[in-house]
C-alpha cells in the first residue's frame, strides 16, 4: 500500500490534528470528542447545521465547516458512521437557543447514530429537525427513493441550508428548503479504479483492466452496469440519460450542475466531461444557472467522478448565490 | 488506460471548451489562439498578469484566472510549453497601457518562447517584464539556483503580484515584489505512483511497487533520491530539512506553507503531513502565518505532494492576506 501514513490506527487523530492546526481562523475541535465546529460555534440568532460521516471522502465532510456553511462535524472512522455520542455533543455545540439542523446521507449506520443523537438532544430540550440526502439514482429505482444512498448531492444541501441559517431563517424553513433541496437533486457516479483502504491494505473493489463500474458508490459500492471503458463523452451521455428522466428534468428548468472528482480522477478530465453535459443541457433546453467543478466529495483516491444535478427555483438559486467562507469551499 | 477521455488528439481542446462553458462569469478565450483572459480583460489602470505553460497541471494554469490573480494564461499541450504566439496575444489581450508582467516556471521552452513574446510585444512599445520560478532545491544544488525548475511556489507568486496589480502597483514595483517571492520561496516534492500521459498512454516514469522518489519534478523529472516507502512523518521530515536549510529558513521567521497534492495522494494524507510540518516549524521557532492545503499544481493523477515555504515580510503578509476570486482559488 502506497499512501503517505504513520500507523493506520492513527489516521484519523493525526489528520484531525493537522487539520485544526492548518486552520485555526475557521475551525476549532471540542476537547470531549473528535467534533470540529466553526471557530465562531455557537452563533447567535442562527440555527446551527450538523453534519458528519465516515472520514476518507475529503473535502467532506469537515471542508465544509465555516460561515454560510456547515457548523459542526461528527468523524467517523474511515468510511464508518460517527458514534451516537459525537453527533450529540456536536448538536450541544451549535446550538445557540434556535435549535439544530442534521444533515445526513441514507447509510444505515448514519441514520441510526444521528436519530439516537436527536432522541437525546430533544430530551434535553434543544429543538432538532433532520434532512437525510438521497440523492444517487444508481443506488435504487424510481418509486423505491427511500432506499436511494446519498453522495454528493450533499454538498449542495449544506451550500443552500448553510446560506439560509446564515440568513436567520428558522428551523421549520430549513427543514422545508432543506427537504427541496433534496426532492429536485439528482446524482450519479462511475469509476474504473478502487481506493486502498488505510486501515487493511485492501481495495474498496475489484475490477478488470479495461473496465468500469457505472453508478459506483462512494464507498465502491456495487452500481447498475459493470462494462468496458467508454469514452468520456459515452459514459457522461448515460449518466445524464439516467439522471434527467429520473426526476424527470424538463425543458425551461435551470439547474445546478456539480461535476465532481471522486479522488484520483484530473480536472482535466472533468471538464471534458462537463462539455458533453453542457451540450446535452443545451439540446435539451435546460439551463446552467451555475457550475461547480473539482473535489467535493471524495472516496480516497478513487478513479471516477459523479455527475449532480439540482434544479434550482428562485429562491434556491439566491442561496447558492450566496456568499460563504468554508475551509474548503469559498465563494465570494 | 482508464481516463475519461474521447480522442487523445482533441484532449485540450474539449477541456478548453468545457472550462468556459463552465466558468462564463470568470473567463473567455481569445478567438485566435489558445489563450484564455480574465472576463474583464484589460482592466484599466492595471498591470496584466500573464502566465502559461504545459497543460495536466489543473488547477495551475487556468484555474487561477481572476481578480486578484492572473489576467491572462497562454495554454500548451500536456506538459509542453506554449508557442510564442499563444504567449504574445496574451500579453496583446491585457496590456491596458500599464504594460504586462510574465510569470513562468524555469524550463526551457517556456523561458524561450515567453522570452521571445516578450521581445515581440516591446517591439510594439508594450513595457514588459518577466519573472522565473526556480523553487524546487531537489532540481540543481544551492549555488546553481539559475538550474532549479519551477514547481508550486508557482502559486504564491501569481497571488502574491495578483494582489499587488489589484492595488494599482506599476511594473517595476510588481518585478521588484515578484522577485523577492522567488527568493524566499523553496519547495520539494515525492512521489510514489507516476501518471499516464493521455497522449501516448504511457508513464510519466517508472518506478518499484514499494519505492518512491523524493525530489520528483511536476512532470516526473527524476529528484535526489530513489527509497523505499517512508512513514508519512520520515518523508516529511526530510523534505523540510532540505527546504528549511537551502534558505535557510531562520528562527523568527514567518512563513507561508503550502502543502500540494500532486494528483491522486488524499487530502486526508496532506494533513498528516501538515501536522509533522507543523511540529518541524515549532521546534525551529519559525511561525506561520498562513496554509494552504489540497491540489494547486498538479501532475495529472501522479501519486505524491510537494511542500512549499515561503518566508514572508509585512508586505508579502498583507498581500497572501488579500482576497482573490480566482476560478478554483478563491479567498475572502
């Protein structure tokens, strides 16, 4: 295994701990539990955002944290859900009187450790509302979204949320902005080579030489087709297919559109493939109201990228507009 | 070769075509040449900021189109210099009567074809300068300098004299400024795991499954030393003796740090690294006054990071402090 570690047991510890010292302007750590939270937590006035998740998906989920953004994160070991107690003590964190938000992808381990978190907070009195993201079309079919696993459609559910918190909204209109988020977003994935994990030396997956897996989840997950390289305008072609008829996109939307690098895959490549997208948005009279491109959500040093699309109405387009200062996502 | 390409031969071409369609409110291509502006390009009152240079480096050169940044980037082909005539329109494109600064890394074919755009656009009466980024200590020995490449330290001088341009700075100031960046600024790079040039499908460079290569060059240029794998903390250490004491970096001193994924090697292992760079600096009494950290000169997928250090005076700090809104850099 070729990665540049100390021992495997102390990735998370020793990463964390680079992490708060790298950036001490925006975030600090709880001294109870592997929490980071903005600098500024609790912020007066606003409903604090939680989130969290496994770790080795960098940028998420602690590049996030910061103003217009996200206020606290409860890490997991790599690509394992945080424990009951974390989400908790970060949920005490950021709540400032006007109660909390939890932002969660559909993983068993993640719906259940954040439920229990909320259980406990609600006890104590602290009002807590949840969002669980659901986004990955290759993950089950229509009519079955409940059971969709969530991927980087997640990113755009802390861009709109962190803006509207930031704004002062309540926690009643951040879960009802938040669940619109979630209804009009749409992703998928492919990758054609897995990551290692650190912690066993083992690939996330195997695959052929000349092969690729089309709907991979961000985890290595199983997706709909194993098949042979396609070229990049081929395979952006069918994920786009599978993601407009899915919700189903239509003529006169405008949309959101985030083309993101699951780990090892260039930006190079990225924008060839936002290229085809363009021009299959283009034929189809659906227009880009903004682009995000690059490493929003990783898993490790995956080789593949995933393809989301939001459609924005009035109201979410000012909220992506929106200006925040994250570690790792700025926008002026 | 797993890369999610269409015809090797139209690689940069779609990428380019992709990159504007994606970024509209940031930049545009000229119409004659492989040249991409700033949108706002000439800025009135301001010196242009020119750079270029092989492509498969994202987000260097491209993504740092934008206020506070570059005006003005000529494109090569995969790791290959841009022709003269890419570099003198772009030197044409944002020349606002203030005159042009050139930025480039120290290889041949860019000094030769900048040098000579250069001498093309004086001989219009177009006030030019130049300045070459000779970072990497691992390229040539102390005392042949003049025979060191170019690597990250790249980044900080184009936000260094990006800032001061922004400010209004003239042309002999923004050299001056550049200049004492190239100075104070040393980096050094490994890696374990070589890219695939798209064009030919073939390796940067070959290397043992457990080897790696301290001191590798951007495009895989041999470094001093080939090793089997260290500890993330081994490797560290030593790439920040030789940079701390080439300078040598002093107690007292305050610095910028830069740690930079060269393509497939996780943010997660950047800050483990940051952390033993942290420590280094602590012991040494050296302070550092800001980091940054992820993919900002990359070498496709290459496996491996490079760290840069520039040591940085009141002005150098307030201009590394400016906000910028490049397409992938952004700061408040």
């Amino acid at each position: 295994m070729k990665k540049f570690i100390n021992r495997p047991e102390n990735l998370i510890e020793e990463m964390l701990e680079g992490f708060v010292k790298a950036h001490p302007d925006k975030v600090r750590r709880l001294e109870t539990e592997r929490v980071l939270v903005r600098k500024d937590a609790p912020v007066k006035g606003k409903v604090g955002i939680v989130t969290g998740g496994g770790s080795g998906h960098k940028p998420a989920f602690i590049g996030y944290l910061g103003k217009g953004l996200v206020d606290a994160v409860a890490v997991g070991d790599i690509f394992a859900a945080p424990p009951v107690a974390r989400v908790y003590e970060a949920i005490k964190a950021v709540h400032s009187g006007q109660g909390v938000l939890l932002c969660l992808g559909n993983y068993s381990g993640d719906v259940m450790n954040f439920g229990m978190a909320r259980e406990l907070a609600e006890a104590e009195g602290i009002p807590v509302e949840h969002i669980i993201v659901n986004d990955d079309v290759a993950s089950s079919p229509k009519g079955r979204e409940e059971n969709r696993r969530g991927v980087a459609g997640e990113v755009v559910l802390w861009k709109v949320v962190g803006a509207l918190a930031e704004e002062g909204a309540d926690l009643p209109k951040l879960k009802e902005v938040g669940e619109r988020v979630v209804r009009n977003t749409r992703s998928m994935g492919v990758a054609h080579t897995p990551c290692i994990l650190p912690t066993t030396g083992k690939p996330s997956f195997t695959i052929g030489e000349d092969e690729m897996e089309i709907g991979v989840g961000h985890h290595g997950e199983p997706g709909i087709q194993r098949t042979r390289m396609m070229s990049a305008d081929e395979v952006t072609t069918l994920m786009m297919e599978a993601i407009l008829e899915d919700l189903p996109f239509r003529s006169g939307d405008e949309v959101l559109v985030l083309v993101n690098g699951l780990g090892s895959t260039s930006l190079l490549e990225l924008y060839i493939a936002f290229r085809r997208i363009a021009e299959i948005l283009a034929e189809r009279n659906i227009s880009i109201h903004r682009t995000y491109i690059g490493e929003f959500f990783t898993s490790l040093e995956m080789g593949g990228f995933s393809i989301t699309l939001t459609r924005l109405d009035d109201e979410l387009k000012r909220l992506i507009d929106a200006p925040c200062d994250g570690v790792h996502f700025v926008q002026h």
